[in-house]
C-alpha cells in the first residue's frame, strides 16, 4: 500500500483499492478501523503519522462505535464521551422496545 510513513495492517483497509489509498483523505476512515480492530501497534502508528488533533477530530466526528470502542477512545485520548457524535446519537435515538 501507498502510506509512506503509515504502517497498519493492510488487513483493517481490506476494502480500499491499495493503489488509490491516500491516508490523509481517508483519515477518518482510517482512525475508526484503528481504534475498533487495530492493534496498540497500529494505533501508535497513527499518532505518529497524524497530528493528535487531527485524531481527535476524526474519531469523535463517526457516527457509530461500539461501546467498547467508545469507552476506550474517551479514556486513550482523554476526551468526555458527550463530546463524540455517535455518543449523542445513541442518547438521542428512542428505544422502542425494552
């Protein structure tokens, strides 16, 4: 893959074309992957390559995480989980049943 300094698992980008892959376009994509199937080393790999906030903003812009994907990224980066939109989502989605 074409990521110059980012090494992750190409594993976690199974769907993206290797030869169109541009890290810096497709940070979001590639901070959620990450965080919900990476490995610590995949995950320190992105906090060299991209800036901290540039993480920060990608993460707590998806729209969905699972909630153990959620509860680590709000302790890993030190960011209030009422700050992550998937975690204002959730809270605002009704429940039908039970």
């Amino acid at each position: 893959m074409k990521k110059s300094s980012l090494h992750i698992n190409e594993s976690l980008l199974w769907d993206i074309d290797p030869d169109a892959f541009d890290p810096h376009k497709s940070i979001k994509l590639v901070v959620e992957r990450v965080f919900s199937l990476g490995t610590i080393d995949d995950l320190r790999s992105i906090m060299a390559f991209y800036s901290l906030q540039s993480i920060v903003d990608a993460i707590t812009s998806v729209n969905y995480l699972d909630k153990k994907t959620l509860n680590f990224s709000s302790w890993y980066l030190n960011i209030p989980k009422k700050q992550f939109k998937c975690y204002k989502r959730n809270q605002s989605a009704k429940k039908r049943w039970n």
